[in-house]
C-alpha cells in the first residue's frame, strides 16, 4: 500500500491510523477535510472529485517524503477520494507519528496545505439550486514555519 493513496471508496480512517502507531512515536496527529454544507454563502449539496490518480499518487508520495526529510517524524500517511461525495463525508485524511507532538502538528499541516496547492485533484461542487461550479482552492499556499525567521513577527503572510 502507497503511503498516499487515491480512493473512489470511503476507506477506514481506523486502518490508516494503526499504520502509523509505531514503538518510537509519542505523538500522533491528524487531519480530516470533510465537505460542508456551504461554500461562499451557496449552500452545498456535495462535491464531485477528479484526479489522474497515478500523477496524484506520485505528487502525493513527494509530499510525503518531503515531510519526513523536513521534520522529525517517525511516519506519515494521507488519503484523498475521488468521485461523490456527500455533506460530510471525509474527503482528504491525513496522519503523522513523531516521537514528539510540535514535528507531528507542524508536519500534518505542511501536508495538508501541499495536498491542496499541488495534487492534481479537481473540485466540481454541487448546489442545492442544481447548478454545479468546477471551484479552485485560493486559500491553499503560504510560507511553512520551517522558513520563517521565528525572531520576527510578520503578519503580511
């Protein structure tokens, strides 16, 4: 099994979570992206998710290994779906063990915010009036904190 997987089928969250409870690790975090009922005041019906799997999967792997070669973390696993989605179902899962909480938590977010500028996952939301919009995410991309000085205090992000 990839470290990162495409899924058109809900997968257990249970099992990607026990991959990642290892001897050496105290600390484990995750994520869960799941789809809301609203996006920009329109009301949400659910959400259509596109990918070419194989280079999904393969951007996906890179992040992975990008992370562990960044922070100090013992494992990391992620999951994207494709296909239909419903208001509430999972739609992008993310889980790291370090043996120490701050790399765990610094590196699920670094996941997660690369997950969303470069995997090649395409958005097609489904409204309640029938109308659909292919949407992108804007919000995605931002400094890590790995490459801030932690001496300063910018808030122009």
């Amino acid at each position: 099994m990839n470290r990162f997987q495409m899924a058109s089928e809900p997968v257990s969250i249970e099992t990607l979570r026990a991959a990642l409870h290892l001897a050496q690790a105290g600390g484990f975090c995750s994520f869960e992206g799941w789809v809301r009922n609203t996006n920009e005041g329109r009301p949400v019906d659910g959400l259509d998710y596109e990918a070419y799997d194989a280079l999904a999967t393969k951007e996906g792997e890179r992040i992975l290994d990008e992370a562990m070669a960044r922070y100090d973390i013992s494992h990391a696993v992620a999951m994207h779906r494709t296909g239909s989605l419903n208001v509430g179902d999972v739609a992008v899962w993310i889980g790291v063990s370090a043996p120490h909480r701050d790399a765990a938590f610094r590196a699920c977010r670094y996941i997660i915010d690369e997950i969303k500028h470069r995997v090649p996952v395409w958005k097609n939301e489904r409204y309640l009036d029938g109308d659909t919009q292919w949407v992108a995410c804007h919000h995605t991309h931002r400094p890590h904190e790995h490459e801030h000085d932690h001496g300063s205090c910018n808030h122009n992000h």
